[in-house]
C-alpha cells in the first residue's frame, strides 16, 4: 500500500538515522518500527481467565497418569508413521 504520512521532525530523524546505521531502505525502517509498535499495543492473545477450585478426586485416581492414554497413542501412532517395512 502506498500512502503519504507526516511524522513529527524528531521521530523522522530518528527513523533516518536508523536507516544510515542498520543499512536498510527508510520504508522497510518504518514499517518495522510500526509492526514492533502495533506489537505492543496489541492486547496479549496467550492470557486468559480462570477460577482455580480444589479439586476431589476419588481415592485410586493418579492425577499424573490422566495423559497416559494420550501418550501411549502418540507413541503407536508415531511408531506406526515410522516403522521399517520389511521388504
């Protein structure tokens, strides 16, 4: 997209004194340093709200083996993909 845009004096000199130091051409300056910009005003994606609650679990249940299933077909599936044909 192409667009004339006004930027304060300081910032222009900031910009173009970058520009001479990392080598590279005033646009592709500018258009990094409004991504990094836009970065950090953007709302964080990876959050997210949760009430913590104590759970009860029946006497048997090991929490730690709730993957286990998960795992073991992870494991078939990738040796299954994997496996030496023999032929």
């Amino acid at each position: 997209m192409r667009t004339t845009l006004t930027v304060d004096e300081d910032l222009g000199e900031r910009l173009t004194q970058l520009a001479r130091e990392t080598g590279q051409p005033f646009k592709v300056v500018v258009n990094e340093a409004l991504r990094r910009g836009l970065g950090e005003l953007a709302p964080p994606t990876d959050t997210f709200d949760y009430q913590p609650h104590a759970g009860r679990l029946l006497p048997g249940i090991d929490p730690r083996g709730f993957n286990e299933l998960a795992n073991q077909l992870d494991d078939d599936r990738f040796l299954a993909n994997h496996a030496v044909s023999g032929k």
